[in-house]
C-alpha cells in the first residue's frame, strides 16, 4: 500500500490505485494461496472409498461365517471412521480455496454426505450381520453371490475413477443387478424355499437386502457426484 501511495499521489488517480490493488489481492489468492486440499482430494477421496470397501468385504466375509472376528468388524468400522472424518475436513477445506465453482462446491459437499450416508449404512449392515442365520447359504447363495460382486466392482471402478478420473468402459448396473436378485427371490420365496427358516431369520434377511441396496444406490450416486465436479467449470 505504501508503494502504491507513493506511485499514486494525487487524489483523481485513487480509484486506479484501489482497482489495481483489488486485482493485485484476486490475483495473489489464486497464484499464491496454498491449495493444499484440492491437490489431495483425489488421494483423500480414493483412500475414502478403500477403506469403505474394505469393510464391505469383511461384512460380505463374515456373513457366511459361523464365527465372525467380531473385533475385527469393528476395527475395519472405526478405520472407516476415521478416514471417512479426515476426507470430509479436507473436502471442506478444498470447498473455501479459490478455485473452485458454486456447483462444484456444493457437489463435493453433497458428496460429502452420501459417504456419510454409505458410512451410516455399513454400520447397520454391521448389526444385521451380527444376527444372521444363513438364510443365504441355501440355493439362493449363487445369486446373492452375484449381488455381492456387483457391490464390490462399484466399490473398485469408484476408486479408480476417484484417483485417477478413469471411467471403465461400461460401469457396473447395480439397478438392474438388484431388480433380477429380488425376482429370483420372489420366485424361490414362491416355492417355500425358505419355510424352513424362522421369521426373525426372513426378517433380518431382507434388513440385509434393504441395506445393500441403499449402498449400491448411494456408490451410483457417488460416482454421478465425482463426475459432476470433473466436468463443471
């Protein structure tokens, strides 16, 4: 400012000093402020999705086991937990530097909260695991396997495409996955196949198959998310 008094001595040349001292701050907050965040989202949001998935496979493990490793369910939840806090403060960082678009700011935030929401949803599935019964461990298990393998490309293609912005060739149609899963349930549900099991294991059951759904919605709407925050500018 002292410079800039100094080359701007006379009053009608005022405005010329506050206007170039205005583009000379605009221009120092983009060249200059630390942008710290946005370089790391990609590794932050990857890592993100990592750690989620890999609670995933041990929920999907432990689900057909007879003697879940309880403790490590948790300690995969509470990694998850923690990653998951440290992705949302630096999304939130990233959302106040220069840089970045209204729409794109309030997609990272959306994002923000979906995997959140997924955190949210594994924790339930959780509970449901820990009361499971082997409803699918019958004829059923072969389709239920399938579903599983959808979820779990979703989880690897969002990670790729989180780090690296790399889109597969066709991405994985969880919709059409769970809509052909449930039919075949309905027509084994049809022919008494699981009669044999008491209702508390039905019911936990299809608290299983609400719970995969909303994961596999919410990683669709994660990946529509990410994609949304590449192409805005």
């Amino acid at each position: 400012m002292l410079i800039l008094s100094t080359a701007f001595p006379h009053a009608w040349q005022s405005r010329a000093e506050r206007f170039f001292d205005t583009f000379l701050g605009i221009a120092v907050s983009f060249l200059v402020w630390p942008n710290f965040a946005r370089k790391t989202l990609r590794t932050s949001i990857g890592d993100l999705v990592a750690a989620q998935h890999q609670h995933f496979r041990r929920l999907r493990q432990a689900y057909f086991s007879d003697s879940p490793d309880t403790p490590s369910l948790l300690s995969g939840r509470l990694r998850a937990r923690e990653i998951l806090d440290a992705c949302a403060e630096k999304c939130t960082d990233a959302a106040i530097e220069p840089g970045l678009i209204s729409g794109q700011r309030q997609e990272l935030m959306n994002l923000v909260d979906v995997f959140t929401k997924t955190h949210r949803i594994l924790t339930a599935l959780a509970s449901v695991v820990g009361k499971s019964t082997g409803v699918f461990k019958g004829n059923i298990r072969p389709e239920f396997e399938g579903l599983m393998d959808m979820v779990d490309a979703q989880f690897s293609q969002l990670e790729i495409y989180a780090r690296t912005g790399s889109e597969p060739e066709e991405n994985p149609d969880f919709k059409t996955c769970f809509n052909r899963f449930m039919v075949c349930l309905g027509s084994m549900r049809t022919q008494g196949e699981f009669d044999r099991f008491p209702l508390d294991s039905r019911n936990n059951a299809s608290s299983f198959n609400l719970q995969i759904n909303r994961i596999g919605t919410g990683l669709e709407q994660a990946r529509v998310g990410l994609k949304a925050i590449r192409e805005t500018r």
